[in-house]
C-alpha cells in the first residue's frame, strides 16, 4: 500500500491536468487539482528545510570536513527565512494602513529585498563568472581538431567568439559592401540565427519527446523510481 497509494495519486493527479488542459468541461478539475499541488509543494518545502537543518547540524556536530560552511549556509537560511516570515522592517500598505504586516516583504529598501539585491545576486553573478573560467578551459580541451566534425565545432565556435569582439569586426572590416555577408561580425549572427537556432529546435523537440515518454512511464506506473528504494 505505500507504493500503490502515491502511485494512484500520481496517475489520478496527472491524468486529471492532461484531460483538464483539452477539455473546458473539466477545466475545474485541473484547477482543484493546481491547488492540492500547491498544499503539497509548500509540505515539501517545510520537510526540505527541515532536513537541510537536520544534515548540516550533524555536520557541524560531527566536525566533518567543511563544517563551517555548514555554519554559514544554516544562518544564511534562517535569517533570510525570519526576515521573510516575520516581514521585518516592512511597512504596512496604503489599503491596510493599521496592520504592520500588510505590506510586501519584496519592498523595495526593506530587508528582504536587501538580502536579495546585495547578498543573493551577488553571489550569484559570482558563481556564473567563475563558471565562464571553467567553460573557457573545458572548450580548450574539448576543441581539439582531430575529426572533420571537431574541425566544423572549432571554427564555428572560433567565428562566434571573434565577431563578438572589436577584434573580429578589425579584421573583416575591409571586405567591400558586396561581401558584407563574410564580415565575422555578419557571419555570427547569420550562425546565431539560422543554424543555431535550428539546433536549438531539435534539441527542444527531442526534449519535449523525451519529457512525454517519461510523463506516461511514470503515470502508468512503469517507472517508479522517484517512490525511492524498498519492496514492492
């Protein structure tokens, strides 16, 4: 019965919001359904921090490698999670001007919105950036002229990268107006546009096939890994 019930719930539930979206008649089945998803999301965010709490408190009580860290993420999530519950520093709003947590915790100049402009974004823009030091070295191992199809990668990605740059425009910047289509410049946005794109679309549509493939093994019951381990 633990596997079958969550099982059912699953196949009731997803079945219910595919026949909702082609059918105005049950349109309010998928909407009462959108709404038990929502009671069951924020379940999941409060078992999700419990248990980023349960996890890094052992760490820091087990002193393993890197437990400081564990510190750090703990009261980074529980100031953020205070100021966000409690509304602190958040001034009431004009329809309701005698409750002081009427207003918006995402206020601008209030606290929340301060942790998220100056603390979270920050740290983010960080991340990426030195995400960009790690693409730039895989490429270079990766871009390797060995085969025909490695050869059409490194150009392509040469081309790109240079008529993005002062550089590119530099170089191709003497061909005359007839030729205007091989400036670097011109030939990264024709690449950009036309062939770029058409990858992008048949990476989506195989995407797409892969997440309807996945969808119906899972509300069949086929695949039920997400059930976690245990018997039948």
């Amino acid at each position: 019965m633990k596997r079958t019930i969550p099982l059912l719930i699953t196949a009731i539930g997803g079945f219910v919001l595919i026949i909702a979206f082609f059918s105005s008649y049950t349109q309010s089945w998928g909407e009462v359904a959108a709404i038990w998803f929502d009671i069951l999301a924020a379940i999941a965010f409060i078992l999700g921090g419990g248990n980023l709490m349960k996890i890094h408190l052992k760490k820091i009580s087990d002193r393993k490698a890197g437990w400081a860290y564990s510190g750090v993420t703990l009261i980074a999530f529980l100031t953020t999670l205070i100021i966000g519950l409690g509304k602190i520093g958040v001034n009431p709003s004009e329809q309701f001007p005698d409750y002081a947590w009427s207003g918006s915790y995402r206020e601008v100049g209030g606290p929340f919105w301060w942790l998220y402009e100056f603390a979270f974004k920050p740290l983010t823009a960080t991340m990426f950036a030195m995400l960009a030091f790690y693409v730039a070295s895989a490429a270079f191992r990766a871009f390797r002229a060995k085969n025909i199809e490695a050869i059409l990668l490194l150009g392509t990605a040469f081309i790109i990268l240079l008529g993005r740059t002062y550089a590119g425009v530099w170089v191709t910047g003497w061909l005359p107006e007839w030729l205007e289509g091989l400036k670097l410049e011109n030939l990264t946005v024709t690449i950009m546009k036309v062939f770029n794109t058409a990858g992008n679309r048949a990476i989506m549509i195989g995407i797409a096939l892969g997440i309807v493939s996945t969808s119906l093994k899972v509300l069949l019951g086929v695949d039920r890994s997400y059930l976690g381990g245990g018997e039948e």
